[in-house]
C-alpha cells in the first residue's frame, strides 16, 4: 500500500506554527479569565461582599413591649397580658389535615375554620408558621402540650396582647388599640417601621391613641441569616429594644368604677377633679363599652348594636358631649354683674315669676315667683327674672368674657379623643355664624345658660373647680410619664374680689344647705363635708301650646330624647374645697331631682376614699341610701369580676 | 504506517507501556478532580452524598478506562475513528426519537446500563475523525476547496443535530474544537479569515438591520437574543442566576471566605451549584488564590497535552491531541467566562470539576486518546 508522504519537514513546520497560534489564542483568552477574575474578586470584592451580605442578612424588628397606663395608685388599667395561641408548621406537620383534625378533639375548632387553616398553610412556604388559634386558656394550651406527639409541627406560641382589666370603665379615657390601618399610615409623615409587623397594634382612641408614641417605645432588632427561599438559618445578633413608657393617670381607679356605677347605664357623664391640681379624679360617661372587644376585632353586630344605641355608649359624653349649662351658667352671671359695679351683695331684686323684655315676657321656673331675693338667695333657690335683671346689667360682652375665664369656648389639652371647646357666645360669634345681631333676648336667655352657650362635663366641672379655688385651674390626665411626675404648674388667680367669690359660695352652699335651696334634699350632713352646689335644667324641647291642650304637662309625659337634661356641680366640703365634680344625666329631667343625688354621692365617695358613713345622709333617708349603697356594692363587685373583660391568663 | 513500521520506530510495547504513560498528566487530573471532589463535598454542606462519593466512584472508572484506552495502540484509534464517528452520528440522529428531555432539551439516550449523551461522545469521535481525515488525506490536497468543504460539512452535520436538540453551547464547542483541528491540520488561512469575516459581516448585518425597513429578524427574536446576551433584562431568569454567581465570586476576595463558609453557596443563593456554576463556590471559598491555582492546573494540562502534540511525527496522534486539548480548553474558558459575565449562560460544565457522568467518562475517555498517543510515540533510534 502506498501513499504520497506525509511528513515533510515543511509540514512539520506548518503545524508547529499552527499549535503556536492555538496556545497562543488559549493563553490570550486564560489572561482575561484571569484578569477578569482579578478585577471582580479584587477591586469589586467589597461591593460584592456587601451585595452578598444583602442577599443573606434579613432585619427582623422585635416589637416594644407598649408601656402601662395605670390609675394615680398604681392600677392597671391597660396592661399586656400573655396570648397564647397555636401555630402550625407546614413541613414538620406532614399531613396538616390530619393534624388539625387531631388537634380538634382538643380545642374549638369547627371543619370550617379547619378548610381555612389547610388553604392558608399551602400558601406559605413549608417552613412559615400558620396560626391556627389565638387567646387560648391554660387548660387548652396543657392539653396541647401533652398531646405534642400526636400532633407534629403543631406548638404553642406566647405573645403579648393589650388587656383591659378595668373592662368598660375607662373605656373612654383609656380607649383601646387595634390593627394599624391604611389610614393610620397616611396620617404619618415617617411612619415607625414597627408599624408594618403584622398584627402590630397602636392607640385607636382616648390615652391609648394620643399618647402613642409614649407607650409604643422602640423597636429591637435581630439580624438573621436567611437562604435563598428565605428560610430563618440562624439568628447573627439581636438589639433588644425600648419598652414603652409606663403613663400613669391622675384617674382614681376605685372613684371611677364608683361614678360608672352610680351612673347605672343612664346616658349620664359625671366629672370628679381635685380643685388644688386640677387632676381628673374621675371621667365617667355612661354607658360604656368594653374595649377588649376591639383589641380581638369587634364583630360587626356588636359594632352595629354600639353605634346603634340610643344612649351613645361609643361617645365619651364628659368631654365631647355638649350641653346648654342651665341654672348651673348663673354664677358666671353673677360675677360678670359683680365685676361690672352694677350690683351689690345685698340688694335685692323683686321676681313676680317673669319679666317682660323687649315685648317678650321670660318666666321664672317657679310660675308664683321668688319674691325679693339677694344674690345669695337667687343662687340658693335658683331664681330665673333675678339674673335675667343681672345679665341686663353686666350685658352679654361681659358675661362672655367671664365664662371664658371660667373655662367656657376652651378645648383643654387632654390626651384623649374629641375635646370640645363648647361654645361661648358672643355679639361676634353671632354676626360670623348666625349672620345675625345679637338680641337682649339672647342676652335673657344667656343669663341662665340657654340658648347658645354650650358646656361639656368637663367644662362644668374646670367651672365649679375655679369657682372653688378662685384660681384657673386646668384639668390634666397624665400624673406621670415613665415613672417622671408632670410638674403642676401654679393655676393663676382669677383676679376676682375674694367677697364676690364668699358670696358665690355661700349661695352655692345653700343650694345644699339651706332649706329653700333647690338641691336641699342631696344634702350632706356630715359637718366637715357638707358640698356647695348648683343644680341646672336645661331645656332640650319646649311643650307646645298644642301639647299642654292635649294634657303633656310633665316632663314624664314626653319621650326620652325630648326630656330636659340635668346638671348639677359642686364643690366640697364647702369651707375648704377639695373637690369639684359635675353630673350630667341626658335627659334626666331635672337637676335637683337627677343629677344633684348622684353628684352627692359622687362627692362622698370621693372624700371618704370609699362609700361614706350612713351619718353623712340626712336622717329620714338613711334607709333608702342604705339599700342604694347595698345595690351598689353589689354591682360594684360584679363589676370588679366581670370588669375584668375576660378570662384571666 | 504499518504495525511494522511502528515498531521498527520502537514503539514501547507489553509492560514498558506504563513507563511510557504522560504521569504529569494523571497526576494533573487527579488534582484537578480533587479540587472537585472538595467543592463537591462544601456545595453538599459537608457531606460525601450526595455528590462528592459518587463523583470519586465516577473518577475512578474514568482512570481505569483512561489506563485501559491508553494500552491501546494508537493506530487502532485511527483505524475505528470512522466508525465512531458514524455511530455518534445515528445515535445523535436517535436521540432526536428516543432521547430522554433533560434540562429543556432532549439529550440523553438511556441503554439501560448507561445513560449516553451522545452530544459529549460526539465532541472526541468528531475529532477523531477529522484527526484521521488529515492524516489520510494528501497534505498537497489539504487547501482545496472540496476537501476543506467535505471537512467542514464533517463538523457541521453532528453540529447541526446536536443543535436541534437543542443545545447551542455544545453544537459551538463542536464548531470550535473541529476548527482547531482543521486549523492544526494547516488548511490555509484565508478559509479561516473568510469565515471570520462573513461570520462578522452576517451579524452585523443583522443586528443593523432592527428596525429598519429590512429588518431580516421578527421584533421577538432580536429580543430573544437581547436575553441571551445581557440576562440582566430578564432579572427573574438567567439574570438572576448570573447575578448570584458574580456575587459569590466577587465576594470571595483575595483568600476567599474559608472552606465551607461561601454563604452564597451554603444558603441556596447560587444555581447549579454543583454543576455549571461549581467555579464560584470555588472563586467564593478559596478566593482569587483560589480560582487561580484551578486555572494553573488547567493551564498546566494545556502545556503538556500541546508539548505532546509538538513531540508527534504523525499527523494522526498530533492533530487527536491538539484537537482534544482545544475542546477541553474551551469546556473550562467557556464555563468560567459564563460564571463571571463574559459569556451568556449556555450550560457548559467545568471539565473534571462539574458533577456529572457523562462528562466525566468522555473527557477521561479522550485523555486516554491523548496517552495512547503520548505512549505510542516511536521513541527515535538513539
């Protein structure tokens, strides 16, 4: 066989040169590997680590444990209690469905709720906990915990949740927390990060809500390492947080159940304050809610049957409710005639039971008339022509000015939800708003605290507490922050002659006291707590000519809503003032005979630090407290049980 | 040449054999697959299983096939490189029937005992067939035209099915391996300059031609292949592995970040960890001290595999190395310029690094080739 040659020296030479050029092209593409490598793992090795770092690095944020808000002793009023609940995880539970059908025969849980956990679970990653059940008792989370083999990637969880041991009683002033909603978000110009945790929850109204960031605190950190679908690796270090701060209110818990239950579930508001601090004691409105409900998310009915109730339960009555002062407004009347010189402390005024004004004649409430009266004895038996002579005198410029020293058409800086300024009138508050002059009629009408003028309970309150003290006293709620008391600024002097203010109380005093005045009855006998009052019955409704024809004489003819309200404010004890304290019952019907009652033994109660000695009641209605303070008693201890909102944990 | 011939050239024969085996070159590739065998056992969180021990198992046959390809007299090669080239071809022509999809395209072919790629056989019997045509051929003839068509048509019809499987990476390793052949084998550069240009000419021609009224392409497939050469504008598929990778690999620094401790590769961050992109483990673990030390040890295969090349006085033994050399150079160029960005993410693994069988056998398979080259060398008079 014979072939050409294959070899030749040429040949040789070609491929030599053509394997130079094949390592030659090899070692030219191994440089850049190389020089690429060097640059990427050299120059860019810092920006690489990071975004390496980022890749497996996760912050976790730890919620704050949120700050306790308690009463000035100490009580708890909103505190954290522990929620246990049951979580469930996919991948160590196998068959999940087997599993919960198990864990059924433990605790409440119907085939529905089971059909929901199952789809939940599947849309997790199998490693991602699915809470099954929240809020269960000791006993559940025992019986659980004994039957963990049976019942694979099933565990109980702790956490914190809001409580309210106090239930509905301070559900106004406290108010409550939930889920942070969209419009929490938007409200905030940098919202905190913690508020993106699921199930994180801030202040929805009242304390709870205006004093937020107070009781939030920080949020802890933990960085942890996390692979590539995101599962938990290991925990690389935790900061631990600020707990939020502790408020402690001026509010006395055990004087506070008292008021709401003196209120009995009337719509009714009743204001205790210390006339020295202007420190809230109480701030009861009636009827209220329990704010537990809100915490675990309300049902729909529930809401429904709060917002739909008649008697308001949602609405903290003691500082948004807005009512004509009545009777209670003459004091303001007083001293604006007192300070303009147009009155002295003995002259006396004829009341023939009306005055004619302008055409228009203004009854007494007493139709027979109150006959010559001084300004003692027309605030002790609350007589109408006499201060419809004094705002005649003082004229509606001054009288406007004195209610706004006494508080009237001021919003107080309270932390709690829709403080309302009231309304004060005045010649321009009418032209602006009215479009309209004022008239001598409104002047009339303004005299006794009809027509325009509108107060809160608070506002009534803030009055007899500056009537008391002769001083501008602010009400406050917070007694301290974190453990730090609030200074107490010194109230300023009201710059009243001091004789005005005797004479004021000495009228206020015979209210109460004297035979004739109009809240004789609520009477306190006891001599070092005897109470300077002044009852108010403001008018919602005015019986038609053609109701009197038809036989509607009484207030208890009409319907509820169309009933006058009763006031009453006080001040005790008379010599010493300690305590002032408004009550307003919606549609009550009159001051002396609705609210004065309540006010006397809100007062009691409030210098006795408890129910007060039968002694301190009026001979021939010993017995009748007595039952009344048995009933109470009782009502007070089931609401010490079942106030609690819930089982204990 | 005859068997006569060759022995006339003492030729080593019987035991001398093993004295004559290229032992720089066993003990290249046994560190080379140990350097596996270590990222296979960090990738896996420090485990054999469940692919270190295997891969070991794998290596081990590979040596012993290699020893056993070695003993066997080169000219034999030549005489059945025909023939494998014809089997690879109807096995690539059935897998198109009864080939097994993996990985998006159908690849695998099982024969029950083993489960064959003929994509990776086909990458040595193609070169062992061209590495005989030039030994046949007249070296006059080499630079005709029909002669250089009927070697090029050789490259382009296993090139052709492999791609219609399809795998572009595989049938560009083919083109490329079986150029370097033609190219060693001294066909003239003008056909290579030629091929070049037009090459260059067409893509251009087509890539200027986007939106103009002679678009040659539809509007998806120019994007298809944006896609193909930035990843980074398909962020959730291949950018995203891409990403992760140039990650790991710049995050490893001068010395790495330790054995075992590449966070990007313990937590699941990299893709194929243990296949294509087994490279970054490496590059984040040990570093650029790291990633150079491989690319020596391959560099080093190079040097010997081509010193061989040059040593031969036949056409057959130096074309078959150089030819085997050049698709082992462009596995490991191509996968590490996939892992660092430079080249779209095409599926090729790192040779003797990778986990993988296939791979593994043929590539041991061809390095046997180039020993029974190295061993069969006649060894002058002296």
């Amino acid at each position: 066989m014979s072939r050409p040659p294959r070899e030749s020296p040429e040949t040789g030479r070609r491929m030599t040169r053509r394997l130079a050029v094949i390592g030659g092209l090899q070692a030219a593409a191994m440089g850049t590997l190389l020089f690429r490598m060097r640059h990427m793992q050299v120059e860019q090795a810092d920006q690489f680590r990071l975004l390496a770092d980022e890749n497996r690095i996760n912050m976790r944020l730890i919620p704050p444990v949120r700050g306790l808000i308690t009463d000035r002793d100490g009580t708890v009023l909103a505190g954290n209690e522990q929620n246990y609940r049951v979580v469930v995880v996919r991948e160590d539970a196998g068959d999940v469905g087997a599993a919960l059908r198990r864990l059924a025969r433990l605790i409440p849980l119907d085939p529905d709720a089971i059909a929901a956990i199952e789809a939940e679970v599947m849309e997790h990653r199998p490693f991602v906990p699915v809470t099954i059940a929240e809020r269960l008792d000791w006993e559940e989370v025992a019986r659980i915990a004994a039957n963990a083999p049976a019942l694979p990637g099933i565990t109980p969880e702790v956490g914190l949740s809001r409580h309210y041991p106090q239930g509905e009683v301070f559900a106004h002033n406290v108010g409550y927390v939930g889920p942070v909603s969209e419009r929490d978000l938007e409200d905030l110009d940098a919202p905190d990060p913690v508020l993106q945790i699921p199930g994180f929850q801030i202040g929805k109204i009242g304390v709870e809500r205006h004093m937020e960031e107070t009781l939030r605190g920080e949020a802890g950190s933990r960085r942890i390492e996390v692979n590539a679908v995101g599962r938990v690796m290991r925990e690389l270090d935790r900061q631990d947080g600020t707990p939020g701060q502790d408020v402690r209110l001026t509010l006395d818990a055990g004087l506070q159940r008292f008021v709401n239950a003196r209120l009995g579930g009337e719509s009714a508001a009743g204001v205790v304050m210390d006339v020295a601090s202007g420190d809230l004691l109480a701030c009861a409105s009636s009827p209220s809610f329990d704010p537990n409900l809100f915490v675990r998310g309300i049902s729909r009915q529930d809401y429904n049957a709060l917002l739909e109730d008649p008697y308001r339960p949602l609405a903290d009555k003691t500082v948004q409710g807005l009512y004509p002062p009545g009777s209670t407004f003459k004091m303001v009347t007083a001293l604006a005639a007192l300070e303009a010189g147009e009155v002295s402390e003995e002259e006396r005024v004829y009341c023939p039971g009306y005055m004619d004004v302008g055409g228009r004649r203004f009854h007494c409430w007493r139709r027979g008339g109150h006959g010559r009266v001084d300004m003692a004895s027309a605030l002790g038996e609350s007589c109408d022509v006499y201060f419809y002579e004094m705002a005649q005198r003082a004229g509606i410029d001054r009288i406007h000015a004195m209610a706004a020293r006494f508080g009237y058409g001021t919003a107080f800086d309270l932390p709690v939800s829709s403080v309302s300024e009231g309304l004060n009138p005045s010649r321009e508050w009418k032209r602006a708003r009215r479009g309209a002059d004022w008239m001598v009629g409104d002047t009339i009408n303004a005299a006794i605290g009809q027509g325009f003028v509108l107060g809160s309970p608070l506002q009534l309150a803030v009055m007899s507490a500056r009537l008391a003290s002769g001083r501008a006293v602010v009400p406050r709620l917070v007694h301290a922050i974190g453990g730090v008391e609030q200074e107490v600024p010194e109230a300023p002097p009201l710059e009243l002659d001091p004789a005005w203010l005797r004479l004021i109380h000495r009228g206020m005093a015979d209210v109460s006291n004297d035979r004739r005045g109009t809240a004789y009855s609520s009477r306190i006998v006891a001599p070092e707590s005897r109470m300077a009052g002044k009852t108010g019955t403001s008018q919602v409704y005015s019986i038609s000519a053609a109701e009197r024809a038809a036989g509607v004489r009484e207030q208890e003819d009409l319907p509820w809503n169309r009933r006058n309200h009763a006031l009453f404010v006080a001040f005790a004890p008379v010599e010493a003032p300690r305590i002032a304290v408004s009550v307003v019952v919606e549609h009550g019907g009159g001051g002396s005979t609705a609210a004065a009652p309540i006010a006397r033994d809100i007062v009691l109660q409030a210098l006795h630090g408890g129910l007060p000695p039968l002694s301190a009641y009026p001979e021939p209605q010993r017995n009748r407290i007595e039952t009344m303070q048995q009933e109470l008693r009782q009502r007070l201890m089931s609401a010490a049980e079942g106030g609690t909102g819930g089982r204990d944990a | 040449m005859t068997y006569l011939e060759y022995t006339v050239k003492r030729v080593p024969s019987g035991l001398a054999k093993v004295l004559y085996v290229n032992w720089a070159l066993v003990v290249l590739l046994v560190a080379v697959a140990s350097v596996g065998f270590i990222m296979l056992y960090s990738v896996a969180g420090g485990a054999l299983r469940p692919w270190a021990e295997p891969q070991m198992q794998r290596f081990a046959l590979g040596l012993a096939a290699m020893f056993m390809i070695a003993f066997v007299p080169i000219w034999f090669w030549r005489n059945v490189a025909a023939l494998a080239y014809g089997v690879s071809l109807l096995l690539l022509i059935a897998v198109e029937f009864v080939g097994e999809v993996g990985m998006g395209a159908q690849r695998w072919i099982d024969l029950g005992v083993i489960r064959l790629q003929p994509s990776e056989l086909t990458k040595i019997t193609l070169v062992m067939a061209l590495a005989a045509y030039y030994d046949w051929l007249d070296p006059q003839k080499i630079s005709r035209p029909l002669w250089v068509g009927l070697a090029v048509l050789m490259v382009l019809a296993p090139a052709a099915l492999v791609l219609s499987q399809p795998d572009l990476g595989t049938a560009l390793l083919l083109m490329l391996g079986g150029g370097a052949v033609i190219f060693a084998a001294g066909v003239h550069w003008a056909y290579f300059a030629s091929v070049l240009g037009l090459g260059t000419a067409a893509v251009t021609l087509v890539m200027a031609s986007r939106g103009s009224e002679w678009q040659v392409l539809r509007d998806y497939q120019y994007r298809r292949i944006d896609a193909f050469l930035d990843p980074s504008i398909d962020p959730l598929g291949a950018g995203y592995h891409i990403n992760q990778a140039k990650i790991a690999l710049g995050s490893g620094g001068w010395t790495g970040r330790g054995f075992m401790q590449g966070t990007q590769s313990r937590l699941n961050f990299l893709p194929e960890k243990h296949t294509d992109f087994i490279f970054t483990t490496l590059a984040e673990e040990f570093g650029f001290v790291g990633g150079l030390s491989l690319l020596v040890l391959y560099a080093l295969i190079l040097i010997f595999c081509t010193a061989s090349a040059l040593k031969q006085r036949e056409r057959f033994p130096a074309l078959l190395t150089v030819g085997i050399t050049a698709s082992f150079f462009l596995y490991f160029a191509v996968n590490m310029a996939m892992v660092m960005g430079l080249a779209p993410v095409v599926g090729v693994p790192l040779p003797l690094v990778s986990y993988g069988g296939s791979a593994m056998m043929v590539l041991m398979g061809a390095f046997g080739l180039v020993q029974s080259a190295h061993i069969h060398r006649p060894r002058g008079r002296a």
